[in-house]
C-alpha cells in the first residue's frame, strides 16, 4: 500500500508518498506561499534524486493538493502512474483535545469534533483541517486518517495534565497540560524499545525531542505519563523564540507596568523570546554555538539555559516513573548536537546517565552510552511521516 502522508500549515503544505510494503519514501515535497504571490511546488523524486520547482499560483490548498497529485503522477517527474495507487490519505492534526486518544479514520462526525478542537489551537488546526477537505474533494474515495500530535499524551494521568484553578475551568472550557509533539516521541520511544531488545511495557523511557520547538516525555511501559509542553506548546524548556515555563505573574506585570495588550505579550512570549531573546543572536542552536565559541556570553547563557531546564526535566521523570532506562535524543538539535546532548547529560552520572564522548560525536542511531553507564543514552532520528503513514496503513486495513 502508498500512503500519501500530509502535514498543512496555514499558507504551506508538506507531503510524503511512502511504499509501506518496505517502508521507503518515493516522492517528497513542499508547497510554499499558498493564497500568495510566488506560490510555489518544491518536489523530490526520491529514487532518482531528482529535484523540480514549479512556480504556478495556487489560491488555496485545494490547488496544492491538485499540483502535488499532478506531480506525483507526471510522466517525467512522478513515481505513479495513476491516484489510484494511492491507498489512503494520512493527515498530522496538531491538537485533538480530549476527544482524540489515538488517530483515527476521518468521517464527518470527526470532523465536526476537529472543528471544536480549533479555539483550543486557532493557528494550526484550520489549516490542518483545510488540508483534509482540499484531499477529501480532490480524492473523495481515497480513505483519510488523522494523526494527532496530542493523542499519545492522553494517557497522562489526571495527576499530571491537571492545573490547579478552579475545576470548572477545565470542565468548562478544557484548560489542562495536553502536550505536543507526541507523533514523534511515540515512534522514537517504540524505536528505543526495539533497538534494546525488549517489550515497550517492561522500560521506563524518557525521549528528548530537541529543536527550534522542544519537548520533553515520560514513556513508562509504553504510555505517556507526564510531558513538558502543556496547554499549548509555549510551555516547558526554552525554545527557539519561545519562552518555555515561566511565572503565569510575567504577564500580568508586563500588561500592567508596561502597558502591553494581551496580544503583545502573546508575541513577545512565542515569537521574540527563548534562545534567540536571550541570547540577541538567534533562535538555531547552530548559530548560538558558533557566537558561544568566540565569547558571546548571551549565546552561551542561552545555551546553559536549555541543557539546564533539560536535565531537570530528565530527573524529574525518572522521579515520576520510579525510575529509567533509557534516555532518547531525537529532533534537529537532539539528533545533531553533540555537545548539547554533552551539557544535558552533564552531572546525571549519580543517576546512571553516561555517555561516551567519541559515540557521542557519531550520527543516526546510536548507542551513546559510556560502559559503566547503567542508564542507557540513544540518539534515535525521528520518522514523524513514517509514524503517520504506519497509523494511517494499520487503521485503513483493519476498517
């Protein structure tokens, strides 16, 4: 079976075509600046490395979705010969609240529950959902499934996803830790337990996705028990611009002492803050390292800051789960920065957590860990598309 794996933004559109008989990606791409001036198709022919832009105006995602289907089946580009090898559709949702607990095939009852997720995440489910509908029209036999980025996180116990305001916040309008990212610490935990040999439900894992957006996960027996990034995904460790964990009281001092709108703080908060506020250089980690390196003292305190709340998180999770096995680095910075994955591990001896240096330096999946570490440290690349389109085959064939 094909599966075409579909990630919508609100003015761009990634895709995959995946072979599932082995797992191997055929064609790749990218639609950029959709409903604007200089529109644009990036695609990949994957097996024969072959590269092609096309500039052509695309008013919405209903013509993305037609250009890439064109794409995909032209004589000279494509890798099929016709839709028909398409055998189902699989869509990364960003938020499925509380209504989602696992992906699912789309029908209209889904529907109307995505559209009562959207005030829960206005920026990225419209889209998302514009996605689905572009494909639904376009491809109106093809089965659709959708993947959230929230389900795995809904094994967290009331214990963890609660804040304590009044209950009837949470009843009343779903206020509570729903965490993101869990696509890809799902397939990276799974990956872990396969790569050690032994069941999911027998290893306490805690899986670091590190990148411009960064989270942190407990896995305990295979299920989610805790994650960092809460009721949005402004919430844990500093990111690229984005805050991370701070007093909820910063706001209302900025809105009262400073005179800004709740919208300006919104911004400030998401868009002008983590490392790159810190450290006035910017938000990708690479840069920040090369500044750290020639004494910019910012660049490095935003880096310290990171690997810090990191480390915290770590050994808060092992408190939570009793425990830990295994800890995963995954995502841009998880999987390509040594020496940030150096600093978070720094001082965790104590807990077991210890890592060879010259391993450290290697790339892929790797075992990190120093010989007399009793806590094993993996650096496992990330397959989000790969988890989407596994979901979407196993929901399909079982239907």
């Amino acid at each position: 079976m094909k599966i075409l794996v579909i990630n919508a933004g609100s003015s761009s559109l990634k895709y995959q075509l995946i072979d599932m008989d082995n797992e191997q990606v055929m064609a790749k791409g990218l639609c950029e600046r959709i409903g604007i001036e200089g529109s644009n198709l990036q695609h990949t022919n994957v097996a024969k490395d072959e590269k092609t832009k096309i500039e052509k105006p695309m008013k919405d995602h209903g013509d993305a979705i037609q250009m890439v289907i064109d794409a995909l089946v032209d004589e000279k580009i494509g890798v099929i010969k016709s839709m028909d090898e398409i055998g189902a559709v699989g869509h990364r949702v960003v938020h499925g609240g509380e209504e989602f607990a696992g992906s699912c095939v789309i029908t209209e009852a889904v529907m109307k529950a995505l559209e009562k997720c959207t005030p829960l995440a206005p920026l990225h489910n419209p889209p998302n959902i514009i996605g689905i509908k572009a494909c639904q029209k376009i491809m109106p036999n093809t089965p659709m499934v959708g993947v959230f980025d929230t389900a795995f996180h809904q094994t967290m116990p009331p214990k963890a996803y609660m804040y304590a305001l009044p209950y009837e916040y949470y009843k009343n309008y779903g206020i509570r830790k729903y965490g993101f990212h869990g696509t890809s610490h799902k397939y990276v935990s799974q990956k872990a337990a396969e790569f050690l040999g032994k069941p999911a439900e027998d290893l306490k894992i805690v899986t670091c996705h590190l990148g411009n957006g960064s989270s942190i996960t407990a896995v305990d027996g295979g299920k989610c028990i805790d994650t960092s990034m809460g009721f949005t995904p402004l919430d844990g460790v500093p990111m690229g611009t984005r805050t991370g964990s701070m007093d909820p009281a910063v706001v209302t001092y900025l809105i009262n002492q400073k005179g800004m709108s709740a919208k300006d703080v919104d911004a400030l908060m998401n868009k002008e803050s983590g490392v790159s506020g810190v450290s006035g250089v910017s938000s990708d980690f690479r840069d920040l390292s090369a500044a750290a390196k020639e004494g910019n003292d910012r660049a490095q305190l935003a880096l310290d800051m990171f690997s810090y709340q990191v480390k915290k998180d770590i050994g808060a999770y092992a408190a939570a789960m009793g425990g830990v096995d295994a800890v995963v680095f995954t995502a841009g910075v998880g999987e390509n920065d040594a020496a940030t994955r150096s600093a978070v591990v720094e001082g965790l001896d104590f807990m077991g957590i210890k890592i060879n240096e010259d391993k450290n330096a290697a790339r892929g999946t790797v075992d990190i860990s120093a010989d007399d570490a009793t806590v094993k440290t993996l650096v496992i690349p990330t397959n989000e598309e790969l988890m989407i389109a596994i979901d979407t085959k196993r929901l399909v064939e079982n239907k």
